[in-house]
C-alpha cells in the first residue's frame, strides 16, 4: 500500500492512522524496519533526554548517503567516530560562541544588505513595493551561510540593488531540492535488496541534480582555497572554510579531508537555510491577518531600538515578543512534519513501550506542537502564550528565547544529537524578521483582502510565496 503514495503523502497517512488509533505512539512495520512516530512531549522527552543514549544514531538511506558522501559529516552520520570526530569539530571550531562573534561583521553585511534588498523593491515603479518575502528570506540566509564559508554573497555578478544573481537563484533552489527530499519516504530505503536496482520514485536523479549544482559552485572555490593555503600565499583565516582547511590533528596533519569539507560544506547549508526563513516568512503572514500583532512587535522594536538607528544582534535579548512570535510560528508551522529520524541502538524501554533495536523513531514536528493537551487553542497563532512561561522562568524569569528543551514543540532539537547552530539558527532568525518589521510596514496588496495561511500540498511551506506590500518606516539614510 505504502509503494503507491508519493513520498509527500505518508507523513499524513501516518498522522492519520495516530489519530485513527487515538495514540500518541505507535509502530508501523514498513518493510524490514519498525518505524515509532512519536506525538506527545512527554514521551518525546524520554526518548531524547532520559534514554538519548540508545537512540544517538542515524538511519541509513539512499539520500543521505549521497549528500553526506557516505556518512563523512555530522546531521546524517550514524553514531560512530567520523560523527564524534565532525560533532567535535562543529562545536568546538566552527561555530562555539567565540566563532560566533568572530562572524558577526559578515552577518551584519547581510542584514543590512536584506534591508537594501527591500528598500529598492519599495521604490520601484516595476514592483509597486511588493516584495515576495519567501525570496527574502530564504536569499538572507544562504548569503550569511555562504559569506561565513567563502567570504561572498554571490558565486557570479549577482544582481542589482542586492537582490540574487541566477546563480544563487539556482544554488538555493538546490539546497530546497535536497532538503524536500533527504527524508522522503522512498520504498528502497525499507526494502534493501531494492537499494541500487532502480530508481523506483525518481528521488535519486533529482539528489543527484541538485548535488552537482551545489558542487559546481562550491568545488571550484574549494580547489583554489586548498591551492592557496598548499602553497602558502594564504595563512590567515577568514572565513570557516579557511578554519577548515588549516584544522591540524595530534600529529600536525591535516584534520579533513578536501572531500570531508566538501560535503560538510553542503550539510552546513541544508541546516542553515530551511528553519529560519520558514517561520519568518509564516510569522509575516499570520501578523498580517492579525494586525495588532504587528503594531505590537513594531512598538516593541521602537521602544528597545528606536528609529534611528537599525537593529542590531545586541538587541536580540530584549525583543520579547518578537521572540514570540517567531517560537508562536516555530510551534505551529515547522519546516518538516518529523524531525530527523533517531535510530534504537539496542533494545530499548520507552515510557513502559518496548522499542526493537534499529527501530526508526520518528518525532512529529507537526503533532507536538499541536497537541491539544499542551496546547490551548493549537491551531490559533497567539504569541503572548510564550510570555512568562515555564521555560523562561528557568532560563532566568524574564527573556524568550527559541529552543524549547521540554520537547512541546522542536525549533532545534536537543540531545546528542541536537541542533549544536542553536546560537546561529537563533540569530539569524531573529535579525530576520526583526529588521523586516522595524525597517517597514507591511500590508496587503491591492484586492487582497487576507493571506491564504495553508500548508502546500507537498511539503509544509506556506502554499504561495508570501507576497505583500512593504514602505520604509524608517529615515533614508539608514538603508545601507
């Protein structure tokens, strides 16, 4: 039955047979391997936290073995040394909070390169000042990724007054392409002795496509950064693929490998771009339907920042409500309707449930933060319900922030194998929608009179790109 669903289709039958068993846990056999969807916090917490051990490793597939390049990087590689080996890395070398300042100069370029972008789509006569924020966004984020690893914003000229060039149209359209895709269900990934044969759901030509697209861009810098540093012309880092490359091991050897990079380098992307231009673009849309909301955060942003100057990253601890409006959208608009999937590695007990090694445990982005016993009112976007709440209170009593540790809902995941960007991913954002609510005022276009807040067919993205009006609120001169 499962062989004639499209891969978008079985995150929904799955849902539905949940909701058809009234459970908040379950086992479906598909092929040879037990797949557990997860639904509630409080047994989403045992598995992550009470039992994280057991289940700190990754399933293997078709997908990822080809955008990981044979599991030599960190979100995909199975529990072992090359993760532990990579993980290290990620935490301790490229993005620790030290690194993370180290990059601010390069993320401030880009929002203030966001509020350039925007600014002359105001002022065109071609555009009227409607802006399609999906495009914003998602081009915000892979700027920032790609100026962190090669120092650019563009792989070609780019295009005018800041907008992307058709190269980084294609890069990004890439990066989508593999993200739709990595976790898809796809028949051969449960029935092995299919694996190779033939590509059943067309899933690996379109990885396959995407992947080269992505290395066409990023190999040729690669292979010249690694020249450089071989011949000594470069000895100064400055941006993480230098860090990458100069990484010496106990014996002064190179640390990765030119291939390592590579596919790191991709991973990076896929992990940056998808969270933070998702729940801006859908927290735009439902603070447009509801424009108290809006006033709101904009009051918030003038009274923290004003107007005369832009938002800065230092900002961030005291934009309250603007952090809850986007933990608000985060809760009920995930990227994914699962998080990754987390691999038993022995048998295991799981809030009194037996779970078989090499069960596939699946935790519902989509259900948990829905789930009308946590929740009052799930399907309603109420920001406010994230002001002076328990996780607060323990993070100090007064600031939001955006991870969500007890599992009620997942903006970056937690355990081993948690999200180690959470500083980045929070950053990024937050300076996002910041400075596209304290930069403009947004309304609807001409005879429109509300945004269609429905979920594509095919993924959980907003069903049409958000396109809205904006005018600058602020003086000329502080549009860089």
């Amino acid at each position: 039955m499962l062989a004639s669903k499209s891969s978008s289709s079985v995150p929904k039958w799955i849902h539905n047979v949940m909701k058809e068993m009234n459970t908040e846990i379950a086992c479906i056999r598909l092929g040879n391997v037990y797949v557990i969807p997860v639904t509630c916090p409080s047994i989403a917490r045992e598995f992550l936290r009470k039992n994280d051990a057991a289940f700190a490793s990754r399933p293997i597939s078709m997908s990822t073995n080809i955008i990981s390049n044979g599991y030599s990087t960190t979100i995909f590689a199975p529990f072992g040394d090359q993760w532990k080996k990579m993980k290290k890395i990620f935490v301790n070398d490229l993005f620790s909070p030290r690194k993370h300042q180290w990059l601010q100069q390069k993320r401030n370029e880009e929002a203030d390169n966001l509020m350039f972008y925007v600014y002359n789509k105001c002022k065109s006569n071609s555009h009227h000042g409607l802006v399609n924020v999906r495009v914003a966004a998602q081009h915000y984020c892979g700027n920032v990724i790609r100026k962190s690893f090669f120092n650019t914003r563009y792989f070609g000229k780019g295009g005018e007054h800041g907008r992307p060039g058709l190269e980084e149209m294609e890069h990004i359209n890439s990066v989508f392409t593999l993200l739709k895709y990595v976790y898809a269900f796809s028949v051969s990934d449960y029935i092995p002795c299919l694996r190779g044969v033939v590509d059943l759901d067309g899933h690996e030509s379109m990885i396959k496509k995407a992947m080269m697209n992505m290395s066409k861009y990023h190999d040729p810098i690669i292979e010249e950064r690694f020249k450089q540093w071989n011949e000594g012309s470069k000895t100064d880092a400055e941006d993480l693929l230098d860090v990458m490359i100069s990484l010496k091991d106990a014996n002064n050897n190179k640390l990765l490998t030119k291939e390592e990079i590579k596919s790191q380098i991709i991973e990076y992307m896929l992990a940056v771009v998808d969270n933070p231009s998702n729940a801006v673009e859908w927290a735009l849309a439902e603070m447009i339907n509801k424009p108290e909301l809006l006033q709101k955060a904009t009051e918030e942003l003038d009274n923290v920042v004003g107007k005369h100057r832009l938002v800065q990253e230092s900002d961030i601890p005291n934009l309250n409500f603007v952090k809850a409006c986007l933990r608000e959208s985060f809760r009920l608009h995930p990227m994914v309707p699962f998080n990754v999937p987390h691999v038993a590695m022995k048998d295991t007990m799981v809030a009194n449930y037996f779970i078989p090694k090499g069960s596939h445990v699946l935790l519902s982005r989509q259900e948990l933060g829905r789930n009308p016993k946590v929740w009052n009112e799930p399907h309603e976007f109420k920001p406010e319900r994230h002001l002076n709440n328990n996780n607060n209170k323990k993070n100090g009593g007064s600031e939001v922030v955006l991870t969500e540790p007890d599992l009620r809902f997942i903006s970056f995941s937690t355990g081993r194998r948690g999200c180690p960007g959470t500083l980045l991913g929070t950053t990024l954002t937050v300076m996002l929608l910041a400075r596209l609510l304290h930069g403009f005022t947004w309304s609807l276009p001409p005879n429109v009179s509300r945004i269609k807040l429905a979920e594509s067919k095919g993924d959980m993205l907003l069903c049409e790109p958000l396109m809205v009006v904006a005018k600058p609120r602020l003086a000329a001169e502080l549009y860089p």
